[in-house]
C-alpha cells in the first residue's frame, strides 16, 4: 500500500479496489493493514493539517514562513449544535488569537498594511452559533455578532487579521448580512474582516477572496 508493491493488482476489468482489499487483508492480515491504512492517512494528513494543536500548528508554520508563505490559521470540523458548543469554539478562537498574537509579537506600525506579512486566523460564523441558518436574521444578529465583534476586537489587540469564511450557499444571505455589520461597526477593525461568497445577489457582484 505504502510502496506500491504490496498488492499488484490484477486485469482492472475483473478487480476493485474493494476485490484489492480483500486480497490484501488475506495474505497480511487485519492488524497489519490496519496499521498500514492509519499510517497511510497520516502521512495524507500532515500534507494538509498543521498541528491537532494551535501551538503545535505555529511551530510546524515557521519553517514556511521562513520561506515566504503568509499563514492563516483555520480550526477544522468545527459547527456548533448547541450553544455549549458555540462558546466553546468562541473560547477556542480567543485561545488561538492569544497564542498566535504571542509568537508572532506586536504590531510594528498602524497602517493596516502592517498586517499583510502577518499570520492571521479564519473564523466559521456556523462554530458561532446552532442556527446560523436563513430565517434566523434578528436572532443572529443579537447573538452571534457580539461574537465577531469581540474576536474582531481582540484580533486588533494582538495586531492580527481576521477573516469570514464562506460556507454553503443556503447561508449566504445571513453571512452577507453579519459580514457587513461587523465591517461597518465603529467598534470593530476596517479591513481585517474579509469574506468569500461567490455567488452574485441581487446583480451585485461579491468578489472572492481567499483567506
């Protein structure tokens, strides 16, 4: 599995990849291949996650950053079902924001170009709160935005940007409408909020930006 030379494969036409696996399991065993596959996704893995951790995902991004890519922090699978779980992806937000803002040390000036070389952190509006979902408008807007307010608030304390990221197109009217609160807010920070929807509404055209 791991050096193509476990199972050889025999005419596609009468073989699967299922036909494969069982052949395998046969001549090796279930330990065995058990061990291979979980070796297998976690060299999958690695090329994709940095860390199960915010401080183990800094460490591994310095040897990047050391060559010139530019981070943006993301915390993965995370959607809240209750609001325990909405406060606990907020507090993981702060956490990261801290821990982030610690290594990468103060804001060396004020234009907000300062922030461009910068790490920065991507927030899900849907691991903000259970029902960020059409049809919810008035509640979120009492809900969930104090919530980007506060992490929008707390990302310019430690001299990061912040950014919306899209989700599935039956939530962008709602991400368009909190997106836009926050960025107009007088208490939250111009130009470290951006978002990606790709779906034009109402004529208008939004454009895409990768966070």
């Amino acid at each position: 599995m791991l050096t193509g030379r476990l199972v050889k494969l025999k005419d596609s036409r009468s073989s699967n990849a299922l036909d494969s696996l069982k052949r395998l399991v046969a001549r090796s065993g279930e330990p065995f291949v058990r061990q291979a596959i979980r070796q297998a996704v976690k060299m999958l893995g690695e090329q994709f996650v940095l860390g199960r951790t915010i401080e183990d995902a800094i460490a591994r991004a310095r040897a990047y950053e050391l060559k010139g890519y530019r981070v943006s922090y993301d915390m993965l699978g995370e959607a809240a079902r209750s609001e325990a779980d909405a406060e606990r992806y907020f507090q993981r937000y702060v956490n990261a924001i801290d821990a982030i803002g610690l290594a990468v040390g103060p804001l060396a000036g004020t234009h907000t170009d300062a922030l461009v070389p910068r790490p920065s952190i991507s927030v899900k509006l849907s691991a903000l709160h259970p029902r960020f979902e059409a049809g919810h408008e008035a509640r979120l807007m009492k809900e969930l935005l104090p919530r980007l307010n506060a992490l929008v608030r707390h990302a310019q304390a430690r001299g990061l940007g912040l950014t919306v990221d899209a989700e599935e197109q039956d939530r962008l009217e709602p991400m368009l409408r909190i997106f836009g609160e926050a960025f107009v807010n007088p208490r939250s920070v111009r130009g470290t909020v951006s978002a990606s929807p790709c779906r034009p509404t109402g004529g208008a055209r939004f454009p895409s930006c990768v966070g």
